[in-house]
C-alpha cells in the first residue's frame, strides 16, 4: 500500500490504523489483521515513537471483541489504557472514553455486569460535565448499562435503559434512522435487541 512512499511513518501508521478500525467495523477482518501487522512493522522498526503501541493494542482489542475473543480483547484494552496513562494521560482523560467503552462491551461478554456498572459509572461522570445526556456517547453508555442489568436479572431497569439509548441514537441527525425498518445503524440495532430480552 504504501511501498513507494518514504518516511511519513507515523502518518502512514495513522492512515493503516484508520483503516483497521473501517474494516473491523465492515467486517473485513482479515484485511484489519493485514492493517494491524503492517502497524506492528512500523513499530518494531521503530520508525514511530514508541507510545503508538497504544494504537495497534486499541486496534487489536476491537478486531479480537469482534471474533469473540474476550480475553485477548481485555488483555488489548487494558493495555491500550495503561500505554495512555503511563504516558502521562489522567484515567479521567476524555480521549480514554472510547477505550473504557471497549472494555465495557468486552465485560459485558464474559458477563462481569458489576465491574460493568462501575466502569460506566466512571465514563458517565467523565463525560456528563462536558456533553449534554443526548449525546451518542450516553447513547452507548445506557445501551451497555442495559446489556448488564439484563444480565443482572434486572428486566425493568434494562428495559428503560435501553429506551434512553434507542431514543438517544433515534433523534440523532447525523444518524440514518428516519426508517428505522431500514437503518444500517449498528448501535441503534443494539438497543433494540437489549430492549427485547
């Protein structure tokens, strides 16, 4: 992809982690395995600076959540989060929300609905002071708090969970779900499937 390009390392490394994180979201995941290992060849001939392992860790915890690989995805997480913060980043850090969201997602997998509410209780708190409630990102916390107090046993406080976020992702503008029969919106789709259990 790159061949003929020289230097520019950590921009082509950008370029390739932006493209693995499209294909794990399309599906295409032996093309993210063939992204992440073109990563991994910049890295280790250290042509980009050293903290850029947290990248290829993000994009290796999203590719082995999507296989169903849990433990490996945990392990990816929790080293994309300790990279940021042994780097100087505070664990309140907004740029860590979508790392925590990962995480999240991934407990709620191997059914740790408590370590679950806790982190989100985190993220809530992070982003509550900066983003009004109909933000997507609400969107995605309810959605996950949903999934754990489903998983919890507690069908009620699931069920309106999962209406918050459905409604969130809904009334979103840039979201394409004025049909909702035939919106490709991934998140939206979950909440309705938490809201069905």
């Amino acid at each position: 992809m790159f061949d003929e390009v020289k230097g520019y390392d950590s921009i082509k490394c950008n370029v390739v982690f932006g493209s693995a994180i499209s294909n794990i979201q399309l599906g295409n995941l032996e093309e993210a395995e063939k992204n992440i290992q073109m990563m991994e060849d910049i890295f280790n001939q250290n042509l980009v600076d050293q903290t850029d392992i947290a990248t290829i860790y993000y994009a290796k915890a999203k590719l082995f959540n999507i296989q169903g690989k849990n433990y490996e995805a945990l392990r990816r997480i929790d080293d994309t989060i300790n990279v940021c913060i042994e780097n100087g980043m505070k664990p309140q850090d907004l740029f860590l929300t979508g790392s925590y969201l990962i995480k999240v997602d991934i407990l709620n997998n191997l059914k740790k609905y408590q370590e679950v509410l806790s982190l989100l209780e985190q993220v809530y708190d992070m982003n509550k002071l900066s983003k009004k409630e109909e933000n997507q990102v609400f969107g995605h916390i309810f959605t996950q708090k949903s999934r754990a107090k489903l998983g919890l046993g507690d069908v009620t406080e699931a069920l309106e969970y999962a209406k918050k976020a459905k409604a969130i992702f809904f009334n979103d503008p840039t979201r394409p779900n004025k049909e909702v029969i035939i919106s490709p919106d991934i998140d939206l789709a979950k909440t309705f499937v938490a809201g069905m259990h």
